[in-house]
C-alpha cells in the first residue's frame, strides 16, 4: 500500500517510542485493539494516530479493564468510556474495601499473639471475627447516600464514642428508676445533646442514622451484637419514657396520670393528632406574623383566646391538667433541653423566634387575665380587700422568685373562672412596704384569703391548684 506524507514508524521504532514490547503489539494487533498498517514491501508499520490509541489502552489496562473490554469501550462513545471507568472504579475500590479489611483483621491478631508463645488456633479465630464484623459494618452501607457513609463509617468500625458509651452506662444504671426524676431527666438532656450534635455532623459522636435505627430487626448479626452488648433495646424504650415525663414536676401524681393517658389516646388518632400539631403550628405562625402589632389590640386578644383554647384541647378541659400545663409555660426560662428542643419542635420555630412568639404571647394573655385579675397596693388593700362583699385571694409575689412565676397563670385561671364570686388578685411585695409589714410577709409566694376584713386562710410556699381551689370554695356563700 501507498503511504502518504505523515511520520510511520517500524514496529522495533513504535514499540521502543511508546514504551511497550514488540510481542505486545503483534498481541494486539492480533485482537484487532490496535491493528498495524502494511508497506508495499510488506513491512508493519505504525503512525502518529497509533501512538495516541496505544496510550489510550496502557491507561486503561492499568486500571485493570480487560484487553478485550478496552476495545469495546474504545469503539464506544466517551459516554461508554465513562460507564466504563465509572465500573472500574467501583471494582477497585470494593477490593480496596477487602485489603482494608484483611489489613484490620491481621492486625486485630498480630495483637493478641503474646510474644514468647506458640502459635494458637484461637489467632485464626481472631481473624474470623474481625472479618465478620467488617462484613457486617458494609451491610449497614446501604442506609446511606455515598457522602453520609464516608461521615458515619468510622462509628460503623470503631464503636460508639467514649461520650456514648458513658451515657449508655448511666442509662443502664437507673434503669427502674422514676423516668421523670432528676437524674433520668439529666440523663434524657445529655442523650439529646449528643444527638443533636451527631445530627448537625459532629464526627466526635456520629450515631446511627434514623433509617438504620428503624431497621434494626434486619441487621446483621454483628450489628445486633452491639445492641445487646450496650442494651440499647432497654435504654431506648427508658430515653423515650423520659422524654415524655420530661413536664411531670408541673403535676400533681393524678393530674400526671390522667395527662399520661390521654397522650396515650392521642397516639392511638394519628388523624387528631395532626390535626392538633398543625393548629399548634399554625399559631405560632400567626403570633409570629403579628410581632409588629400591640400585644392589646385585637389581634393580639384574639391570638391569645386560640391559645387558651389550644390549652383547653391539650388538657381536655381537666382543671388540674391545665394548671400544670399552665404552671410548665410559665416556667420555661427554666426548661430542661429536652423539654425545651420538644417545645420548639411542635412549634416548627426554634431559639429567638419561638422566645419572641412566647413573649407576644404572654403579652397577650396578660391583657386578657388583667380584666379578672385585679393588683392591690398599700393604697388600694383597705378598699379593694379589707371592704370587700366577697371573699378575696391575694396573692403575695415578687420579681425574681420562681415559685411566684409558676403560681401566676394558675392566679389568673381562676380569676377568670370565679370572676363574679370572688375578688382575685396579685400584690407586689417590694413595691407595696406597708401591706407587707403588717401580715409579716417573709415567704414568697404567699396566699391569702380574706372574708369581711379578716384573713381566713393562708398558705407560704407555691401552692396547687388543688388547694387553692379548696382555699376558694370554703368561703363561698357562707
């Protein structure tokens, strides 16, 4: 054959300018991958072109594909080039996997060989182990995209973190206990923490993802053996009991009880459930849509009245429930993490929105119990009080003191349910001197009632609802 101007080179030439042998190229001129060209004498040759198609298979057979695959892919588009090399990669990092893998588990053994002693069979054991549980951490793979494996593998080969470990050690140790004791509760605010923190991404304590975690019947044994290793199955069950216990010291033991069982109920109607949250939401939405406006204005009343009936539906119109609920509100600056993220959460607003909305809202409520609650002074108390035709409660309170704090929504509960029957009141203890000399005030809060001018009941301390209405209810109509 005829050959042009361009630059040919003999097979000794083009295989010592490409790097490669003679035999290799008469190996792939035989499969066709790289066919060379004939002189008019007869003599193989080769052009520049060949040596580019020469390159493009050394780099593929480097990576591992198959002589016979290099020429499919090279007769393809670059898409199948891509699919090709997309293949490869997979397939070597997958042996890559098992080299890691067989690395730990040889190590795992050189460990437990004590120098000095004859070889043991329990060595190959050791090996077996660790392969197994290697196994086992790839099965957990398929609960995660390709990024989120990367971050959540190490806790997959390595355990829990040593914060975890601790946690799961002192859940396990008050196993049995009250769920809504100070220390469960202390306990149920640490595991929240350390989730929240795996969550935002924290590599120092990644946990299972959710996914995984609901599929924990369908992990591999090695996987299960964790479980029962750490009694996760148990602590769970006692994390998730004090979570919701987290609100119980706002209750009396009753009150708590049938607040329990209703939860229990609303459960069991997911429809009235969700229809409960999204009016929750929904709220809060509008409190937050109404920031700019007057607390006291009608939007502001209105909002509050949706809040009451909120609570209402909340406590199923149980008086007692209420308070607690009410008492829980107004302790929030107090609230436990747990108590707090859960609040948060049903209200899909976390940090300075969900504390502004709570303020507008208190605002709010405040406009409307001020028609019902009444505030005595030193200048007022004879009028107001020691004159009265009804019976009058006054309620002794004071910046700064938690007890008062807690008692207040539950003065202004029933100062609106007994607006008309009884006069219901606060006084300010550090702005009122007089009033409180004279009843030797020396606790806060303190509760009064008085009847024609005389003190007929009296209690120190945060009383509940319970009492006080026995308080009322003693002296009406007599």
């Amino acid at each position: 054959m005829g050959i042009g101007s361009s630059r040919w080179y003999q097979v000794h030439e083009f295989a010592e300018l490409a790097g490669v042998t003679v035999k290799a190229l008469h190996h792939y001129d035989r499969l066709g991958l790289l066919a060379a060209r004939r002189t008019e004498a007869g003599y193989r040759v080769y052009s520049e072109l060949d040596l580019e198609r020469l390159e493009q298979i050394v780099a593929l057979k480097f990576l591992g594909l198959p002589l016979r695959q290099i020429k499919t892919v090279l007769e393809r588009t670059s898409l199948g080039l891509a699919d090709a090399l997309r293949a490869q990669r997979q397939a070597i990092e997958e042996k890559l996997d098992l080299l890691t893998r067989a690395v730990r588990a040889i190590r795992a053994a050189e460990e437990s060989i004590e120098l000095g002693q004859p070889a043991n069979p329990a060595i190959l054991k050791k090996v077996i182990e660790v392969i197994n549980m290697q196994e086992g951490i790839e099965l957990m793979k398929k609960y995660y995209s390709e990024d989120a494996w990367e971050r959540h593998r190490h806790y997959y080969e390595n355990g829990p973190a040593p914060e975890w470990l601790e946690l799961y050690r002192d859940a396990n140790a008050l196993l049995g206990e009250d769920p809504g004791s100070p220390e469960v509760q202390a306990v149920c605010d640490r595991w929240l923490k350390l989730w929240l923190r795996a969550y935002s991404g924290d590599m120092e304590v990644q946990t299972d993802s959710p996914t995984a975690w609901m599929d924990r019947e369908n992990w591999p044994p090695t996987m299960k053996q964790r479980l029962t290793e750490l009694n996760l199955e148990e602590v769970s069950t006692f994390l998730r009991r004090a979570a919701t216990s987290v609100r119980k010291r706002y209750f009396n033991e009753a009150a708590w009880t049938r607040f329990v069982e209703l939860r229990r109920q609303a459960i069991e109607d997911p429809q009235g459930a969700s229809r409960f949250w999204q009016a929750h939401v929904d709220l809060f939405r509008d409190i937050e849509a109404a920031q700019n406006e007057d607390p006291t204005s009608e939007t502001g009343r209105a909002l509050a009245q949706r809040w009451i009936a909120k609570l209402e539906a909340e406590s199923s119109g149980d008086t007692e429930i209420k308070a607690g609920l009410m008492a829980a509100w107004a302790d929030r600056q107090n609230w436990p993490a747990t108590l707090r993220w859960q609040t948060e959460g049903m209200s899909m607003m976390t940090g300075e929105r969900f504390d502004k909305a709570a303020g507008f809202i208190d605002k709010a409520l405040a406009a409307i119990s001020n028609r019902h609650t009444l505030t005595f002074t030193d200048a007022t108390f004879g009028t107001d009080v020691l004159s009265a035709d009804l019976p009058v409660l006054v309620d002794i309170w004071a910046d700064g003191c938690g007890g008062c704090q807690r008692l207040a929504p539950l003065i202004d509960l029933l100062a609106r349910e007994y607006a008309g029957r009884v006069k219901i009141g606060k006084l300010d203890a550090m702005s009122n001197y007089a009033t409180r000399t004279k009843y030797d005030i020396r606790a806060l809060p303190t509760v009064f009632v008085f009847k024609g001018g005389q003190i007929v009941e009296r209690r120190l301390g945060l009383v509940g609802e319970a009492d006080l209405r026995r308080m009322i209810e003693a002296h009406l109509g007599s």
